[in-house]
C-alpha cells in the first residue's frame, strides 16, 4: 500500500518565480479553519446500502464494542462498522490511504484529497456540519478530528444519538497513532500497522540521505496577514526538524503564536519557508522592506513546499521529503 510521492499527485513545487503560483482552495480552508479553532487490502467492505441495519447496529443492537478515542470518551460503535462519515480531511486521507472508501458515505467540503474523494456526498464543513444530513444518512460511525472540527458540533451530534469517534493528531507520535486508531475502529487493523510501518520507513530514509548534515534555522510562515508561525504545541516544528529544519518558533508556547517583521529579523533565519493559501497572498519578499534585508531572501532561500507538510494525516511524510529535497538536492539524487 504504496503513499504516492508528493510530485505524482499535484505539479512540482519550486521556489517561486515571476509566475502566479497555483492557488489551494483545499489547504487554505482547512489551516485557516484550524487557526480559528487555535487550535481494500482484507478491510471489511460491506454494502452501504442498509441504513436500517446500520441504525441497528449503532444501537447496539448489532456486534458492537467500547473504543477510547482519542480524547478519552468511551464510544459505543460496530465492530465492523460499513456506513462511515468522516467530518475532517486527514480522516478522510486516512480512510482513503486505508483502503475503506467504498465505505465512506459523507464528507466535509473541505475533503478533497484524493481527487475521488470530491464525489462522496458532501455533510456541510469543519466547523457546521449538516446534522440533518448526517441523521438521514443514517451512518454506524462518524469519525471527527481535533485537528479541525468544533467541540461542540461533535458533542451535539453524540447528542443526537450518533456514534462519534474523535481523534487527535497534535503530535507526530499521535498522528502515527491516529493511523492505527483509525484501522482498528473501521476493521483495518493489519493495513493500518501496514501503512505506519511504510511511513517510518520513508522517513529512515530521509534520516539517512540528510545524516551529517547540520540543521538549517528555519522560520515557517503559516499564516501571512497577520503573521504566524507554528508554536511547541503544533506537529509541524516536528516535521520540519525531520528534514533537518530547527524552527525559530518551536519553543512558543502557543498553537500558532503570531510573529512580528522585526523578531523575523533579529532571528536571520538561513532559510524562510511557507505554503501558498488562497486568501492570504505572499508578496514578493526581494522587494518589500524589511524582509529584502533577511539573509535567507537576499541568497534565495526562501522555499515554497508541498501543503501535504501541514496535513496531520500519513501525507505529511510526503511534505517532508518534499522539503528535504529542496533544501538538499543533492543528497537525493
């Protein structure tokens, strides 16, 4: 169950030219929604199609067990759920890079990879889903993320007599454990120690390409207009130091604490680093003041990377080799 690179999915990402540069819909809504909240292979298929059974076996009628999710509630769920709702985009992924999404039967607008992912039925957004949707859907599990959905959406659909199962990828370690979390709740289990096995193995080799190599000061700009930067309590400083990036903001103590020009410039980190978002445009750091005087602008290190870096889901492994690649061409070839 091979995860495609980052290049066979969207066009390459260089750092940037005179050109306009491709806009994201997709990453744009999800990060600036996270910011607001400050925050096949032997998997049971099953025929969507039975909503009575489905309602059944949500009741606890059927084969149901007791999971802990990731918050710490105790959910009541089917052992072998088939009517599965996901409310975030790196549930979604995950079902996908699963092997489940014959079993997916609702999305959020913000869902969209991979590309068939934008035909699954569509149950209203991160923060507002459609709750009367999701009850005529009559689904056996909805999966949320801490990463993304509203707390007290969540609490009113359980309210509501729904079956929800929260996971929280705040941390790299969390984000392998949401992986595996996610195969066990939806009966793929074996594919999902598979998937996390592949992921740590792609990451041992970007270890080793970059061993001996001493880490680049790196300052990420999550956010434009206003300036942010990913704090200690954020997995992308995590993922940055993966492709031998030391953050200048790792150690806030914040989510995503805002920035100013003038501690950017104290700081003269060796290399700027961001991602393109529709909505918050970039200007053209050679000619605007201040950030023409940064170092990292003035030797042309400043890098626009894959939007897969910021997805807590088994692609940001795709994100990291695509920044370790930029950074260190020449250990990749």
């Amino acid at each position: 169950m091979r995860l495609e690179s980052a290049a066979s999915r969207s066009a390459p990402v260089i750092a940037r030219s005179s050109s306009a540069p491709a806009s994201r819909p997709c990453a744009a809504s999800w990060v600036a929604l996270a910011l607001l909240l400050g925050c096949l292979h032997g998997c049971v298929q099953g025929a969507p199609g039975d909503a009575g059974a489905s309602r059944k076996a949500a009741g606890g009628g059927g084969d149901v067990v007791t999971r802990t999710d990731g918050t710490g509630r105790e959910v009541r769920v089917p052992r072998h759920p088939r009517r599965i709702i996901s409310l975030a985009p790196n549930v979604t992924e995950n079902i996908y890079l699963l092997g489940a999404e014959a079993r997916l039967i609702g999305v959020t607008t913000q869902c969209n990879w991979p590309e068939a992912a934008k035909g699954k039925p569509r149950i209203g957004d991160l923060l507002n889903p459609n709750y009367e949707l999701i009850l005529d859907a009559a689904p056996d599990l909805v999966i949320s993320s801490t990463a993304g959905n509203d707390r007290a959406a969540v609490t009113k659909l359980a309210d509501l007599g729904v079956p929800v199962y929260v996971t929280a990828p705040r941390s790299l370690e969390a984000i392998f454990a949401t992986v595996e979390e996610i195969g066990r709740v939806i009966d793929c289990e074996a594919e999902g120690g598979r998937l996390v096995a592949e992921m740590h193995a792609r990451l041992d080799a970007v270890r080793g390409k970059l061993a001996g190599r001493p880490p680049l000061r790196g300052f990420f700009i999550t956010w434009f207009d206003p300036l942010l930067a990913p704090g200690r309590l954020t997995f992308e400083n995590e993922a940055l130091a993966l492709a031998g990036v030391r953050s200048i903001s790792a150690d806030v103590e914040d989510f995503y604490p805002r920035y100013s020009l003038e501690q950017v410039l104290a700081q003269d980190p060796d290399v700027i680093l961001t991602i393109e978002h529709t909505g918050d445009p970039l200007p053209d750091f050679r000619k605007t003041p201040g950030w023409r005087e940064l170092r990292a602008v003035k030797e042309g290190r400043v890098h626009f990377l894959s939007e897969y870096l910021q997805h807590p889901s088994p692609l940001f492994v795709d994100g990291v080799e695509d920044l370790a690649q930029k950074l260190h061409p020449e250990a990749f070839q």
